[in-house]
C-alpha cells in the first residue's frame, strides 16, 4: 500500500531523457510522482517487486521490431507483476552528438539495441564508417557521446539539452511512423474497470509439445469470438521444445467471453499466468460477435440448468 504521506514512486528504465521516461512523463497517474530512474528493465522490475517503488514503466513492443524479449521473459517467468494500463509512443529518433561534430566525423555510433534496426539503412547511407555499439539505453547512449567515448548516438532530440549535445539529423528511421508500447506496471492487483476498449495478456505453458498443441490454444479464443493481437513464443529455459506464449487479445477479464477462454486455457495447459487487464491505449472496441455477449452466456447457462433439472 502507497504510503499517504509520499508522492507515489514510478521506476523507469534511466537515464533521464529516454523514451521510456517521455512515456512515464505522459501518464495521468504519474503527474507529480517521483520518477526514479535504473538501469536496465530487470533492475526496473525488481524494483517493484522488493517495493522500493509502487509502479513500473516498461517498453513491451516496437511496430518495427517486434516485441522486447527481456520485458516479455521477465513478466512471464520472474515473480508476478499486472500490467494496469498501455501508452503508446510515436519514436522518432535523432543523431545527438558533441558541438562542432560533422558527419564526416563521426566513426562510432551508440544506441540501444531496439533502435539500431530502426535505423540501420540510414546510418549505412549517411555514416558508411561509423561503428555501432550497444547502450543500456538512448539516454545511456548519449551519456557516453558527451564523455567522448563515442562519436554520436541515436536518442530523442528532447535528450540533447540534457546532456550539452548537438542534434546533427532529425526524424531518422528507415520505417516511418514508428510507435512503441509501454505498460504501466503493479505488484498483483485488482484489475481496473472494465471500459469496453480494453486488452488482457495471459501468457500460457505448454504441458508437452505434441500435434495441435497450439491450435488447443488458439481455439479456445476462436470459438469465443475473442481477437488476439500479440502472439509471442519462447522457450521456457526448461529444455529443447519447452515454450510459453505470450498472448495479448481484445477483452477484459470480467467480460464473459474472456473468462471462458482462461478456463478453457486452464484446461488444456500445464499453467497459465494472468498478467493483467487494461484500457487500450488505442481505445479500439471490439466487435463482438454474435452469441459471444455477456448476455448470450447467462442465457446459456440457464437454458442448461434448466434441462438439467
């Protein structure tokens, strides 16, 4: 429980001036909370978990990249934490590095390893003989520009002030209109109300890999009308073929339909992990599919009670 006397606490992956913190920046909730900065999403997580902060914010998923590994393992194997709500972020980066640099200058380039890929062909193009190298974060990234330890780095322009850097080259990437998906995190909680936009990840553990052991999976959605919009595999770290998936769908824990498909899940999985329910940043509502309102499930079970009795 929040101490009442204390500005509530929000981790986010640090330094100052990443995207992530633009994303804590931008929540409701996280107006005039302190923001503490760590260093890498599991020392973020942990945070939360040993209660040295009351809330968690994380990158989940890039449009061009795909999904993080580290934050999708970390909530599907470490300690339980609830996602609570999403934001979405449009990314655009910038080439931030010290006053007086040219690009004909520039023979090394840090970044976080998400945003390399994001600008690979554009870097390849306008600094051929520059080498890449991985930083914890963008932020991190231009931390290490202004200590001259590397040429440039590919970080938000918003982090170019804080760190006394020039910006040489605005809005590179080489797909536009990039966005990331940050979650809002939580010890285990009562999920928020239901909005009708909303989103549940459940990850799921296969018992054993065998003939149709996904198509288990994904049916019992299917039948319920339920669209899923993340599907993610991993392996478990248990041994060759042992996998969970990571399942982001439309719905909310309390709607029928939804509660029917975790059962269902339960039913055919070795475990099942809840990891939250949540307003959809994109506030997309669902189109639900006849015979898969709340209502058509009440009228079910009666009408088999009846017969029943």
């Amino acid at each position: 429980m929040t101490d009442a006397s204390r500005p509530e606490r929000f981790a986010y992956l640090g330094p100052h001036g990443t995207f992530t913190e633009a994303a804590l920046l931008s929540i409701p909730d996280a107006a005039g909370a302190e923001h503490i900065p760590y260093a890498t999403v599991p020392a973020v997580l942990d945070a939360l978990r040993h209660g040295d902060v009351d809330s968690a914010v994380v990158a989940l998923e890039n449009s061009v990249e795909g999904s993080v590994p580290t934050t999708l393992d970390e909530l599907a194997t470490g300690e339980p934490l609830q996602i609570v709500g999403e934001v979405h972020l449009p990314v655009a980066f910038a080439l931030l590095v010290r006053p007086g640099t040219d690009l004909r200058d520039i023979k090394s380039v840090a970044s976080h390893p998400i945003a390399q890929p994001q600008c690979r062909r554009w870097l390849a193009t306008n600094v051929p003989d520059a080498e890449w190298h991985a930083a914890t974060s963008n932020a991190e990234a231009a931390q290490h520009v202004a200590d001259g330890h590397y040429d440039a780095a590919l970080a938000g322009s918003f982090a170019a002030a804080r760190y006394g850097l020039s910006v040489l080259a605005e809005d590179i990437h080489d797909v536009a209109d990039a966005v990331t998906r940050f979650v809002a995190l939580r010890r285990p909680c009562a999920p928020p109300p239901a909005t009708g936009m909303d989103r549940t990840t459940v990850v799921a553990f296969l018992g054993e890999d065998h003939v149709g052991a996904l198509l288990e999976i994904l049916t019992e959605f299917s039948v319920r009308g339920i669209n899923l919009t993340l599907i993610q595999s991993r392996p478990t770290g248990a041994g060759l073929g042992s996998y969970l998936f990571w399942m982001d769908f439309e719905g909310h824990v309390t709607d029928a339909r939804v509660g029917e498909a975790l059962m269902g899940l339960r039913r055919v999985c070795a475990d099942v992990r809840y990891v939250g329910s949540y307003p959809r940043a994109d506030e997309v509502r669902p189109e639900i599919r006849r015979g898969t309102h709340d209502d058509d499930f009440t009228e079910a079970a009666a009408w088999l009670e009846s017969i029943r009795g």
